[in-house]
C-alpha cells in the first residue's frame, strides 16, 4: 500500500519537477497549480464512486462470496466508463471557468487548458485505475496494483521527460506534454491491470469487461455509501481551492509555491493514507464476517500506527526543507522558493495531527459510515478552516502564511471530532448492518 501511494503521487511530482526545469518556469508551475485544484474537483464524483465499491467489495469478500465480488466489479466498471464521459463533456466545456474563478490571471488560462484538455478528455483511464485499485484493496491483494502501478510510474517518467523537455528526439510540448504522457501511462497501467485479471492471477475473480444491464439495486447501494464521500471530497476541494484563491489574490506566485507544496504533501501523506486504506479494508472484512472487537483493534492500532509514522516524516520534512526546495529546480533567494519553504514547514509541523486523522477517516469509510466523516468535514473545513484561513491571511496581515496555517488547525478539530464518532460506536453497527442487508 505504501508502494501504491507513493506512486501515485510521484505521478504528479514528476510533472512537477520537469516543468521547473522549463527555460521559463514560473508560468508553467502556476498553470499546474490551478489545473490540480480543478483536477482534484473532477475527481469527487469518482471518489464517491470507488469508497462505495470497495465497502461493499469488501463485505462480500469477508463473506466468501466471490460471485457477488466479480458482480459488483462489473457493475462498478461500468459505472465508471459513463461517468467519464460526462467528465469529460461537461469538464471540458466548464474548466476555464473554475481556473478563471481560482483567480488565474488570462495569460495563464490557456497554459492550464493546455494541461487539462487531456486529462479530462481521457478521465477514462485514470478513473479506471482508481476503481481496480480500490478494489483490489478490498480483497485485500495490493500487490498486482503495486505491480501495475510501478509499470505505470516508468512509462510516466519516460513520457514525460520526453515529451515535456523534448528529450528522446520527441517535441518540447512544455505543459502539454505533461498531460498527455500522463494519459499514455495511465492507459497502459489499466491494460496492464485488465490482462493479470483476465489471466486468472486472483482465484475465483475475473477481469470486468462483460457488459451487463445497470442493477438499480446495487446503484443505489452505491450512491448510499459513496454519495456522502463524494460530498466529503467537495467540501475538502472547497478547503483547497479556497486556499488558492487566497493566496493567488495576494500573490500568484505563491500559487506555484502551493502547487510544490501539495506534491510534497502528497507524497507525506503516503504512508499514513496507505495504513489506513489497509486497516479500511481490514475493518470492512472483520465487520464483514461480525467481528467488532477484531475491527476495534484494528482501528486503534491504525491510530497509533499513523500518527507515530506521520510524526517522524513531519520532522523530516522540516530537516529537509532546504533540499526539497531545489530538487524542484528553484533559486535560493526567489519568492516562490521562500513561499515554498514557509508551505513545507507547516506542513511537516501539522503532520502528526493529520495522521491521526488519515486513521479515523479510515475506518469510517471501511465501514461505511461515510455520513460521519461528511459531518466531520463540512463542520471543520467550512466553518473553521476556510474561516481562519481568511482571518489570518487578511485582516490579520500574514499573507499565504497565515492561509497556510488555517489547515493545521482544521485538521485539530476533526480528530476531535472523529475521536467522538469512534468512541459513539456507530460505524461498527453500520458496518455488520450493511453486511446483513444484502
């Protein structure tokens, strides 16, 4: 698993770092920065879509019912193909708009365009490679996805140092070429996924290329389950593109500085996320087959788990902070460089809290219970963090330091609060409930 998310990350910080490395850099890290934020909001409904396959995955795994495994497989696959192609109609027609309201200036638009188009045009295969990684997680084999994720991360690398630089006598596409070596990879690394399957390499699961009616039934389990994470993602991208929006009306740059910092975000993120997508799992098979006590442990020792791992990369991070700066190709002395710096240091000092959190969030999605985690967000994110994110940032003065400190603080209270939902207990009664209705 944490093979998996690193992976997934360095997709995107391979983008980043060749980009820095561009005869003209700075247009090109702040067209990335506002195209993530619209990226990550494309992703909701997909989210939503694959948190409620692998709880129900995961049920019928934990039950031994590998039919209603490979069912639910296809139902989700199809699913996922008709979503993005409305991603991709509606993304395209809508995406300068949600760059324009960032706050990107119009110089910057089309450079953003130019990344986007691509990937919101062929969603399909990075959709795809989110569905079968989920749910492979769910029965609890996260070595074929390793395994397609590291054939797609090398042909990443070579795509994009190829079509980004000009390298291997392919053009200089700049932004461009980010985007569509990106979509070559992501369709190889599905195909890769598919041909294990269809080739028998998990018992009793086959690859999901059928076609089948739409069951309305497990649709709406479906949209139950995952409509309340897709919300979750809404209100956490709103946290996001708020905090882009703040900072790129003090300063544009410091959007790129953003941008650096999210990738480094996204690759601290890794080990907690991973641990805690596992426990998820876990949580999901244990409830499945009615243990509570088993899920109970496995809760507690995520937390712990999480929040110690989270810790020491934090203080890492911080150690760090200086070489991580110019391993992005940034001069010493720049405001962009300084801006990072300042983002990389609240991140590493804000990541104990976000382990424990990564951990409680876990385990309300392994079991379903993904209202929970909803209340828990839109109450700290729309009410606490995007509030001081602002109070800090402007009337008290501080600029992107101060928006950048309102997310640390977010994320105290949703422990607090997710600390709650645990001790309340209804996440393990949704869990064995769920499993009892089908």
């Amino acid at each position: 698993m944490v093979g998996i998310n690193v992976l997934q990350v360095l997709a995107l910080a391979v983008d980043t770092a060749m980009c820095g490395r561009l005869p003209n850099p700075d247009p090109a890290l702040t067209a990335l920065g506002f195209s993530t934020q619209v990226v990550f909001l494309l992703l909701v409904a997909m989210i939503g879509l694959s948190v409620g396959s692998v709880a129900l995955v995961a049920r019928a795994y934990g039950g031994e019912d590998r039919a209603r495994v490979n069912y639910l497989m296809e139902q989700s696959t199809q699913l996922t193909v008709l979503l993005a192609l409305g991603v991709a109609l509606v993304g395209n027609l809508v995406a300068p708009s949600l760059v324009r309201l960032l706050g990107a200036q119009e110089a910057t638009i089309p450079l953003a365009m130019d990344y986007l188009r691509p990937l919101m045009t062929f969603s399909l295969f990075h959709y795809l490679s989110i569905l079968y990684g989920a749910t492979l997680r769910g029965v609890g084999n996260t070595r074929l996805a390793f395994e397609a994720a590291l054939f797609h991360n090398g042909l990443n690398v070579l795509f994009n140092y190829g079509l980004i630089l000009g390298n291997f006598g392919l053009p200089e596409l700049g932004v461009k070429g980010a985007a569509i070596g990106t979509v070559l990879s992501q369709f190889f690394g599905v195909a890769f996924l598919l041909v294990r399957l269809h080739r028998g390499v998990l018992p009793g699961i086959h690859a999901p290329i059928r076609p089948r009616a739409v069951d309305r039934e497990v649709t709406a389990e479906l949209w139950r389950i995952g409509w309340p994470a897709a919300m979750d993602m809404v209100i956490l991208n709103a946290g996001f593109m708020t905090v882009v929006g703040l900072v790129g009306w003090y300063d544009e740059v410091a959007v790129a500085a953003h941008s650096i910092g999210l990738r480094i975000q996204g690759l601290a993120f890794v080990p907690g996320l991973a641990i805690a997508r596992a426990a998820g799992a876990m949580i999901g098979n244990a409830l499945g087959a009615g243990d509570r006590d088993e899920a109970r442990a496995l809760v507690l020792l995520s937390v712990k788990v999480c929040g110690a791992v989270m810790a020491s990369l934090g203080l890492l991070i911080i150690l760090l902070s200086d070489g991580i700066v110019a391993m992005f190709g940034l001069r010493e002395g720049t405001a962009i460089a300084e801006y990072t710096t300042q983002w990389v240091w609240i991140l590493g000092a804000g990541m104990p809290i976000v382990g424990v959190w990564i951990a409680l969030a876990g385990m309300l999605q392994g079991a379903g219970h993904t209202m929970a985690s909803l209340r828990i967000n839109g109450f700290s994110t729309l009410l606490v963090q995007i509030p001081l994110c602002w109070l800090l940032g402007y009337p008290l003065g501080l600029g992107p330091l101060g928006v950048w400190l309102g997310f640390p603080c977010g994320f105290l209270v949703k422990v607090w609060l997710g600390t709650r939902a645990y001790k309340k207990g209804e996440w393990a009664r949704t869990g064995v409930q769920l499993q009892r209705s089908r």
